[in-house]
C-alpha cells in the first residue's frame, strides 16, 4: 500500500515536472472524453431514455395505420378504445389525448389557443412535478369538475409572463372559464413541442363512432407483458372490426410501438447517429495523441527505468509505476473532460432547439454518466499506459544505462506504431473534414434552391374567420374580395392573392390520355388580380392563368404544376389536353390551359407533387385559406397596417399569423444549418487534435535527433536540405492518412448521404476541400519543428553531446 | 563465490555474428576487489552486466554462491539480484526527481521492507556517508563526487555482499575519485565483495586482482602485492 502511495506521489510530481505535456495529454483527454459524454447524454434524452417516466420500456403508443395509403393516424377509435380499457392483463395504464383549442378575445382579434384535452390520469404517467402548483386532483376530469388546466412553461411566460400568482386564478375562455392549477417544466412537451395546455376530460361513449381515429393513446403494458404480444391482441382487434364493420375499418391495422419512438423520426435517429460517430472519431484522435504523447513520455525515462531495473525493480513493478502514472493523467484528463461535458450539453441545448430535436426532460449528467467516465478515463489510462510502459520495460538495460537521453532512439517498431497513430488521426480527421464539407455543400445547394417563386417581399397569412357565419359560399368569397380591395389599396403593396392549400388533404386519383393514373394534389387560386399564383411570381411555362370566365364554367378548366405535366407525360404542348379526375361517379374531364412552375411553397426542400388549380370560388370550406401580399416596401413595416384592415374588416376573425417567406423559407433549412454547424465543430475539434498529434510526433522526433541534424549540418547539410527532409518525413504520413481517410468517406458517406440535399457522398468539391485544407493545416504543423531542425547550432549540440 | 565458465556474448548482426564476449572463465572469493581492465569494446561493462544480471542473453555458465545463475528464471534472477547485488554507475544515475532521500529509499522500496525499517536504514546510511544534511536536496543540486557518493550509499543500502561499478570516477575529478576508492576501499575492509570496472591504472591498484580483457578475450590477470597496492 504504501508502495503504491509512492507511486502515486511520484507519479503526481513527473506530472508536474512536464507541465506543457500534462496540460496537453489533459486537454485532449478532455476534449474527447466531454465531447462523447455530452452526444451521449443529448442522444439519451432524445434517443434512448426520453420518457421522464418510471420503468419508461413498458410505454406504447397505439394507433391506426391506413394501410392503402401508409399513413399513421393519430391514434384509434372510440370502439378500439373501449375494448383496450378491458384488457387489465395487458395494459395496466391507458392514457388518451385529443388535440383541443379555446379561444379568448385578444387585443384585436380572437385569439385560438391549442392544447390537448387528456384523461384525468394522464399525469400520472409521467415521473415529473410540475414547476408550479399540481397537476390533476382526484375526480378533476369527470363531469362537472373539468374546468381546470395546467399550463406549459413556454404558454405560462408569454400570455402570463411568468406570473407565478396565475395559479388558482379563473382565466375566461369563449368556451368555458378555467383555473389554473398548474404549470409544468419547460421541457414537458407532451404529445407534441409548442403544446400550451393540458385540460382534463373523460373522452366521450361513442360505441359507433369507428372512423373517428383521432385519439391519441399512450399505454403503460403490465411488467412481462411483450410488444408482440400486445401487437397480437392489436391485430385480433382490427381484424374483427374490418369484418364487422368494413366500411370504416377495412385496410385499418392497429401498431404498437415504444412511446419514446414517439420523439425520434428516422431524420433525428441518422442525426444524432452521424454525431456519435463524428465524436467517436475525436475520441480515437485524441486516443492517438495520448498514446503517442505517452510513448515519448516513457521513451524519456528509459534510462529511468533501466536504473530502477538495476536497483531490483521487477517487470511488474515498473508496469505498475507507468501505469499508475497514466491512470492519474486520465482520472485528471476525465475530470476536465466532466467540465467539457458540461459546457457540452448546455452548447448543444442551445444548438439544437426543442422543434428540431423534442426531448421532455432537461438534458443532464447523471452518476451513470459520471460513473462512466470514471470508467472510461481510467481504461483510456489502462489501454494508453500499458503499450508504451511495455516498450519501455521490453528494452535492453544495459544499452539504456550507458546512453545519455537524447542518444536513446525510439526502436523501429515503436517508430512505426507511432506513424500509424498519426497516420490513422489524420484519416479519421479527413473524414469529419470531409463530412463537414459534404454538410456545407448540402445546406449551400438547399439555400440555392429555386422555390420557384420570389420570396422576397412577400408576407403569406392563413385566415380562420368564424366559418360558422360563412357557411354561405357566396359570403366568403364576398369576404375575400372585400379583403383584397382593402389590402390592395394600402400604400406600399403591390399585389394581393388568394388561394386555398392543399395540406392535409386527401390526394386525388386523376387519369391521363393515355389513362395513366396518378395521385394529385387540388389547390385553389384567386382568378385575375386575386390570382396568388401571380403575386407569389411563380413562372407560367405555357398557357394562360385561371380568369373569372374560368369560374363556374360548363368546361371545365385546369392549371398544373410541371411535375404534373411530366406524371402524365403531356410532352411539349400539354395545353389543351384533357385530364379525368376519377370519381364513384365516373370520370370528370379538365382542359389542362395553363402549365406553372413548381412551387416550393413552405419550406426549400420540399418534395414537388402533382399539383392542379381551380378558382378558390368552386371549393367549399374546409381546404386552409391563405392570402399571399407582394409588397414594395419592408415587409414588417406594413403588417400592423395589414392587420387593422383584417380588424376592421371581420372582428371576430381569429388573429392571424403573418409569415415572411423569406424568412419561413430560410427557417425551414434549421434543421440542416445545425447538423452543419455541429459537424464543422467536429471536424474543427478533430482537424485541430490531428494537427497537434502531427505537431507533438515530429517534434519529439526532431528533438531527439538533434545529433543527427547537426552532424548533417556538419558534413555541409543547407538548412534548406533538412528542413525539406523533415517536412517530407512529416508530410509521407499525413498523404497516406489523407489517402486512408477518403476511402473511410467514400464507405461511410452513404450513412450520411440521406441526411444530404442533392449532394453525393462523392462530391468531388467538399472532399478536395478538406483535403486541402488539411494538407495546408499540416504542412504549418510540419514546418515549425523542421525550422527548428534546421536552426541546429552543430557547435553547441556536438559539444554537449 | 563466483564462477564462470566459458561466458559468451554475441550480437547478430547483417554482416554476421559479431562477439563480445569470448569463453570467458573465472573465479572470484568472496571478499574480493577486482578490477577488470581494458580498451573500449573490450567487454568490460558487458561483463559487468552479465554479473549484475542486467543481461540475460548469454551463453555459458554463471554460477553464485552455488546457485547456478544460467538456469534460473528471469523473477529468480532477479530475487538473487535484489538479495547479493549492489551497482554503481559512471554516470550516476540518480533520479533526478527524487531527493537524496527518496533516491536511498528506491532499492528498499523493491524489497518488501516496512516503511518504518525503510527509514532507519535510510537514516543510518545519510549518517554514515556524511550525507544527512543533504538529504532534501535534489541530484541538480549537488556536485558530481557527491552525486556519486550518494549513489554508492544508494548501491550498498540494501546490504549487498557483491558491489559492482562500472568507472564510478570516470565522471569525477581526481580528488573526487580518491575519496569514492578510499570508500570503496573501506566497504571491501568490511566485507563487501567488489568488482570495478576502470581505465585508471591508480584506482585500479585499490584492488587485489586486475583481470584484462582484449577484443572480448580475457587477456591475463594480475595479482596485486601489499606493496604494490601501497605504493599506487
């Protein structure tokens, strides 16, 4: 014991002898270690243990899935409902939740809240009190006790600004008064992120109501109980009710799933999986650094070593001393690396915001993770400790004793080891440097995207006036026109339009000449001055525009987008073609006469489908009403103008959002910019690591072989001549690296290619760049200490030696 | 106390087998000053090594105290090192992180003694080679004759009846040098068996034999008279 004590006070006092290497062998352990830990935790959050929930693994979601068209409902029908809350041997815990609004009277207008009316038990799920006051009392949800809500933090700050005496006060809905009884975390965001209340409610006995799927339900399975098993039951249920009742539930499965899938599409999954290898990769750097650093480290104490030998220290003995030294460096290197984690984590909660990756619970170091740090450091120190330790103490003593230090030369093998640590950071480093560039490359192309219209000074608002007072179509439409006058007149506005959006939408079976079918998308569009089509700037390939004699005519008339023209193959004259749009009651034909361009209305890399246009006029409500303004002036300057008008024009509208489109659009690549800006971190951190294993080996090598340079220079050697050797004894193991790396990129970039816009793995542009990059990056590394080599004075150094 | 018997050393080397050692044999008693004597490469630090058990990869036959070296295990080899043996270096070797003190202690360390024991033999060897007051001190600050007065003390710490050095003057000026024989002398006196390696006919007259080696061969020995060793 008291041995090894000394071991630990020598080795803390070797650490301190060289305190440039300790600080640097630290700070990469750091680096490597705290990057890692803090993708972990982010990628538990989201990924693994999102659920802030006890024994979270017996958590399902259950939901419809439309078979025919492959589409998810938001969960299932009443009747499946009831048949589920009999199953006590399977569910021990069924929670539903259906999306919900109130409104209230804002400053101007209506305001329309959304939020989710739960069953009285759904709080008891979660594993999580709330920030402020409590959730759901006993028998709150059950008729005539339903007039409490609980409110989410980020609803909480901006319509109460954080007020914490909102509890227990009465807030006056249109449809109902409510008191606040809670507010729950920031991160509580359950089903869905931008969630503002939750509202308790039993959902309502509609044994007959099978083609309503739409609420959500979360089950909590009984321990033992399996998915499969679970899913067993799902599918006896659908079964049986397609054969009873067809008509509604025919092509209907039923899946269960783990409700922590419920935060994780496939996007977030490659994500968060591309930066765990991105991080692996600086971890293995800065292994390769640590490994090399230690090897010249316990090179230095050869002679040490041998003289420890000689005065009766046994193999293990000496083992024991490295390696306690090494363990020391990385329980300190893993220290620093919890720092590291630290600013990790709150980096990446910056980063990357709650809509692009939804987690409910914060994101936080645990003793789990503190534990396996301990235990990572420690192995690291182990695995790094024990290779160089077993060279040294490998080596011939008696040659080590009669040498001086700088005379000892690395063995061949040790030399090589070294190289190939260099060799494999630099091609690790390649490929972040390439999967940064592939990213950049992406976002650059998915900002050039043409969206097929000018996003520039246009503002796009959805309308929602009180539908019930305009179930008269003719009273809409005199709505419109009255609105479009009203914002036509403005000063500062070029031109309004209207349309109606084909979101959420059934698609349309229509059929070509040729009888091809296709599934297609119908919007509606102003005619003449209203037509949006016109104010959006989209470009109209052939054809004419919709016009008012369009409306209401015996024949009947289309506007397609290009792709729809392609689908049906109308070749290079599609106006006057006929299209049939396909229906119980037979086909109904359409004069194709105007073709547009594709529009990208939302966000840039939006997949173009088969879309036509009709005048709005013939749509009835339902389809979402959006109004389009092109203006000549800065877009926000005219939007409380805008909104006045609206005012003026139906009070009781609900408040409308005004999105620029410029920005909506830009927006809409945030996903993309963060992946980008965290793998150029990545590959900064991994390119800078690198470059210091490149720095650290040469020099060293450098170092030691002072004798040698100034017998060259001795013999006549220009400074010239050896710093060209030792650049291209630093540059032969960066190429091979370089070499090595763009393979690993072209065999790995297919993980990363779907998380690319219109970008190959193989893009010859991002690849040279990084590996220019690197070369330059290097050759500065390399240069420094071959400078130094060459400024050997063979005076001095002959002598001392 | 020591045999050996037809000792060999060679390097393979790409122009063929290169020796360093030739069949070498010899006794020494326990008791003994030998100096071992020679040109460069003549074997003399090889020899030494191989006696010290430094090196292993040799042929012959080593025998000490009747324990037959050449057949012994390399954790058996090093259990009769720890037990006999004793080195001191030309160039001192200390460590140069460690103090006066801490150097001392560093063989002790490998011989399971208790910490308490550790201390009084340590404290007892300062006293004895003059050194306590320098026992905080670190190998930088002393001078070459008491760096090599602290690693003689740190050779004998443990006892050994074998004391090996090889040319510990070879870094020390002339006064320097007489005052580590005189020691060298006076740990012979009481009992300690020693074998020196040196270029100095003068020190090498501290001893009772010379052995001489040429080109790996042993070349001849001399035994030294009273007078002879007197008169230097």
């Amino acid at each position: 014991m008291h041995s090894l004590w000394q071991d630990i006070r020598y080795g803390c006092r070797m650490l301190a002898k060289d305190p440039g290497v300790t600080a640097v062998a630290m700070l990469t352990l750091a680096i490597g270690i705290g990057a890692n830990m803090a993708i972990l935790s982010f990628v538990r959050a989201v990924l693994l243990d999102p659920l802030p929930a006890r024994h979270a693994d017996q958590l399902v979601q259950i939901r419809a899935l439309d078979k025919s068209s492959g589409q998810y409902r938001m969960g299932v029908n009443p009747p499946t409902l009831d048949e589920l809350h009999q199953r006590d041997e399977i569910f021990s815990e069924l929670v539903v939740f259906e999306n919900h609004s109130v409104t209230y009277q804002g400053e101007l207008f209506q305001e329309r809240v959304w939020g989710n009316k739960v069953s009285p038990n759904f709080f008891d799920m979660w594993d999580i009190a709330p920030q402020l006051g409590r959730t759901f009392a006993a028998g709150e949800g059950q008729p005539g006790k339903d007039n409490v809500i609980v409110l989410s933090h980020a609803y909480w700050k901006s319509r109460f600004g954080g007020r914490t005496s909102v509890i227990g006060e009465t807030i006056q809905f249109n449809e109902a008064d409510l008191t606040v009884v809670g507010v729950m975390p920031p991160d509580f965001q359950f089903p869905y992120n931008g969630l503002n209340y939750w509202i308790a409610g039993e959902y309502p006995v509609l044994p007959d109501a099978y083609g309503y799927r739409d609420f959500g339900l979360a089950a909590r399975m009984q321990p033992g109980v399996t998915l499969a098993q679970t899913q067993a039951l799902l599918d006896a249920i659908a079964a049986r009710h397609a054969q009873d009742h067809p008509i509604d539930n025919k092509g209907f499965s039923i899946t269960v799933r783990p409700l922590r899938m419920m935060f994780s599409t496939e996007q977030i999954q490659k994500t968060l999986l591309s930066l765990m290898v991105a991080v692996g990769f600086i971890l293995l750097i800065a292994c390769a650094n640590l490994a090399n650093l230690l090897f010249a480290r316990t090179e230095n104490r050869k002679r040490e070593l041998a003289v420890r030998s000689a005065l009766g220290a046994g193999t293990l003995r000496l083992l024991r001393q490295l390696l306690t030294q090494s363990i020391l460096l990385a329980i300190l290197g893993g220290s620093c690396g919890l720092l590291v984690t630290y600013w990790g984590i709150e980096a990446l909660t910056i980063l990357i915001p709650q809509n692009i990756m939804p987690r409910l619970k914060p994101i936080e170091m645990d003793f789990g993770l503190l534990g396996l740090t301990l235990v990572l450091s420690i192995a690291a120190g182990i695995g790094f400790g024990l290779v160089p330790a077993w060279f040294a103490c490998r080596g011939d003593i008696g040659n080590s004793l009669k040498q001086t230090v700088s005379a000892v030369s690395p063995d061949r093998m040790r030399r090589r080891l070294s190289d190939a640590l260099v060799v494999s950071q630099v091609a690790l480093a390649v490929v972040l440097l390439s999967g940064a560039g592939l990213m950049i490359s992406s976002v650059v192309k998915l900002l050039k995207v043409d969206p097929g219209y000018d996003p520039t000074n246009l503002v796009r608002t959805f309308l929602t006036p009180p539908w019930d007072d305009y179930q008269d179509l003719a009273k809409k439409d005199f709505l419109l026109q009255q609105l479009h006058e009203r914002w036509s007149s403005l000063p500062g506005v070029d031109s309004v339009g209207i349309g109606t959006s084909y979101g959420g939408q059934k698609p349309e079976l229509w059929a070509g000449p040729d009888g091809t079918t296709v599934e297609v998308r119908k919007a509606g569009c102003g005619v003449g001055d209203e037509n949006f089509l016109r104010t959006m700037g989209a470009r109209l390939v052939a054809g004419r525009y919709l016009g008012t004699s369009d409306i209401g005519a015996q024949r009947k008339t289309i506007v397609i987008n290009e792709f729809m023209a392609r689908r049906f193959q109308l070749g290079q004259d599609p106006i006057g073609k006929i299209l049939a749009r396909v229906t119980d009651q037979g086909p109904v034909n359409y004069e194709v006469v105007g073709v547009v361009g594709d529009l990208r209305d939302y966000v840039l890399n939006q997949e173009i489908e088969p879309v036509y246009y009709r005048p709005y006029q013939e749509i009835p409500l339902g389809p979402p009403l959006f109004v389009v303004v092109r203006t000549a002036v800065k877009t926000r300057s005219i939007l409380t103008s805008l909104r006045n008008e609206l005012k003026d024009l139906e009070p009781a509208m609900n408040a409308p959002v005004f999105e620029i489109v410029e920005i909506s659009l830009y927006n809409s690549t945030g996903s993309h910019r963060i992946y980008m800006k965290c793998m150029i971190l990545s590959a900064a951190v991994g390119l800078g690591l690198a470059v210091l294993g490149i720095y650290g080996v040469l020099a060293y090598s450098v170092a030691r072989r002072t004798k040698e340079m100034a017998i060259r220079i001795a013999l006549g050697a220009l400074p010239s001549n050896i710093i060209r050797n030792t650049v291209w004894e630093g540059l032969r193991t960066v190429l091979l690296g370089i070499a090595l790396g763009l393979l690993g990129t072209f065999w790995l970039s297919r993980f990363i290619e779907s998380l690319l816009f219109e970008t190959t793995a193989h893009d010859p542009m991002p690849l040279a760049g990084a590996v220019v990059l690197l070369i330059g990056v290097a050759t500065i590394a390399i240069w420094i200490p071959a400078r130094r080599a060459a400024k050997t004075d063979p005076i001095v150094t002959l002598r001392y030696e | 106390m020591i045999q050996l018997k037809n000792i060999e050393k060679c390097y393979e080397t790409r122009a063929g087998r290169t020796y360093v050692l030739r069949q070498i044999t010899l006794d020494i008693e326990e008791g003994e000053f030998i100096t071992v004597m020679g040109p460069s490469a003549a074997g003399k630090t090889t020899l030494l090594n191989i006696l010290g058990m430094l090196d292993s990869d040799w042929t012959g036959e080593y025998h000490l105290f009747d324990q037959a070296v050449h057949t012994l295990k390399p954790k058996q080899r090093l259990a009769l090192n720890k037990q006999h043996i004793g080195f001191v270096f030309q160039n001192f070797n200390l460590l140069d992180t460690l103090t006066v003190y801490e150097n001392l202690d560093v063989p002790l360390s490998y011989r399971n003694i208790k910490a308490s024991e550790r201390a009084a033999m340590v404290c007892d060897t300062l006293d004895r080679f003059g050194i306590v007051g320098k026992k905080d001190l670190f190998p930088s600050q002393l001078s070459g004759g008491q760096q090599q007065l602290v690693g003689v003390a740190r050779a004998v710490i443990a006892g050994p009846t074998l004391l090996l050095a090889d040319e510990p003057t070879g870094n020390l000026h002339s006064s320097q040098g007489e005052a580590i024989m005189d020691l060298f002398k006076k740990l012979n006196r009481e009992g300690t068996t020693i074998i020196q390696v040196t270029h100095s006919e003068r020190y090498a007259s501290y001893g009772k034999r010379i052995i001489k080696l040429a080109d790996g061969w042993l070349d001849g020995e001399i035994c030294l008279t009273e007078t002879a060793r007197k008169d230097g």
